[in-house]
C-alpha cells in the first residue's frame, strides 16, 4: 500500500509539472502575440501621406507615413512578403532608409515624385531595372498657430507656387489656431510662401521650408524676435520679421 501511494503522489508531481510548463509555453506565446500585434497597430497609427502601387509580373504596394515610416508588400501569385521601414521626405524626392523589395531585389534608395507618378530603378540589373508607380497624395494639413505677440496678425497665409486652396486667417494676441492647408497639386515642390500682415504692413518669407514638405510642420510659433517653424523630426527653422 505505501508503495503504490508513494507512486501514485510522484505521477501526480509529474502531470502537475508537465502541466506547469504548458501554462507558462502557453502564456509566452500569448504575450509574443499580444506584442506584435501591438507593435503593428502603432506602426499604423500614422496617417498615410502617400499610398502608391506598381504591378507587373511581380507587384509592389508602398504606403507612405507621415511619421517618416513605410509599409511595403511585396508581392506575386503565390503570396507576399510585409517589411517595414523609415524613409525621409525631401523636396520631390522619397529618400529610402531601408530596403524595399519588388521581386527578387531591391529599389534603388531614391525615388522621385512629379504629376506623372513616382519614379523608381532598380538596385541591380533584373526583368525590370525602371518604372514609374502610379500614387494618391491628397493630405490635408493641419498646423497650429501660435501667436505669442502684443501684435494682431491679419491676412495670414501660407501659399505655394502650385496650384492650391489658400485660407486667410487673423489671430488675436496671445491666440493659437488651427490653419488647415489642403494640397491639391500631388507634385511635393517645398516652396512655400508665408505672408501676414501686422500694423496693415505686408510681409513675406519665400520658401520657408528650404525643401521640407509641408506636412513636416507642427507648429509656427510668433514671437517676438522671430517666427519659428517647428517641424514634426525636431528642427525648428527660424524665420526674423524683417
């Protein structure tokens, strides 16, 4: 009897430890999921600035965040392949920090955007070595204004040498607003006017930006001594009044 009690209280042990490392196996793998998933919930939380698409034998989808990030499927008729990365915005150009796959190989690191689409080429020589995605870029930006002066600002604007809507905004002393610029023309130029008037005096600031896009603004700042443009990567560009 005390044999088969004692073999008995061991088998017992050794199902509740076998049971134990299932829980815990079960539990690890329910939190690496509950990480990932979270992980690519965050990475498209950003807004998409530009959503773009190429199709050949093989196809290529890019989605364009404005927080600087990109999705990029790969893909044929067997399946496809998801990467992410960061790329940089600058003037008509999308600068690729990471590698985007169409194919066997990769884009080269540059593409260029016009009103034709997006131009790309290949790192290496392959089935197609050049090609142009089509692409929807139609973003509406909002920017908040601050004006930390005792002065009125009327006629406020910010305009660009391509063809879009212009709001015409005032601000009161010691008031912040939100300016919303709609982008109608899908060329990213970067030359963007900046006109205000304060006392009925008219001023302009030409190509405020230096080539930034303008979804890269997060706040203009009036202060007495100058206007400061703070973009969304942490630079500020300062701009003097006269």
């Amino acid at each position: 009897m005390i044999a088969i009690f004692i073999t008995s209280e061991s088998k017992i042990k050794f199902i509740n430890k076998r049971l134990g490392g299932f829980i815990v196996w079960l539990s690890s793998i329910a939190i690496l999921i509950l990480v990932l998933t979270t992980i690519n919930k965050i990475r498209n939380l950003s807004p998409i600035l530009i959503s773009s698409k190429f199709y050949w034998e093989e196809g290529l989808d890019i989605e364009f965040r404005k927080n600087g990030t990109y999705k990029a499927l790969n893909h044929d008729m067997f399946g496809g392949e998801m990467s992410y990365g960061k790329y940089v915005l600058k003037d008509s150009l999308i600068i690729l920090k990471d590698k985007v796959k169409f194919g066997l190989e990769n884009l080269s690191d540059t593409l260029i955007i016009s009103n034709k689409g997006i131009s790309f080429i290949m790192e290496k020589e392959w089935r197609i070595n050049d090609g142009v995605m089509s692409f929807v870029y139609l973003p509406i930006s909002e920017i908040d204004i601050v004006n930390k002066t005792t002065n009125k600002i009327d006629s406020l604007s910010v305009k660009t040498y391509t063809k879009a809507q212009i709001s015409v905004v005032s601000i009161s002393p010691n008031q912040n607003i939100v300016y919303k610029f709609d982008m109608k023309n899908p060329h990213v130029n970067g030359k963007y006017k900046l006109s205000y008037k304060i006392g009925g005096q008219l001023y302009e600031h030409k190509n405020i930006l230096d080539g930034y896009p303008l979804e890269m603004i997060n706040t203009i700042e009036f202060e007495d001594n100058s206007i400061n443009l703070n973009l969304i990567s942490g630079i500020t560009i300062k701009l003097n009044y006269f």
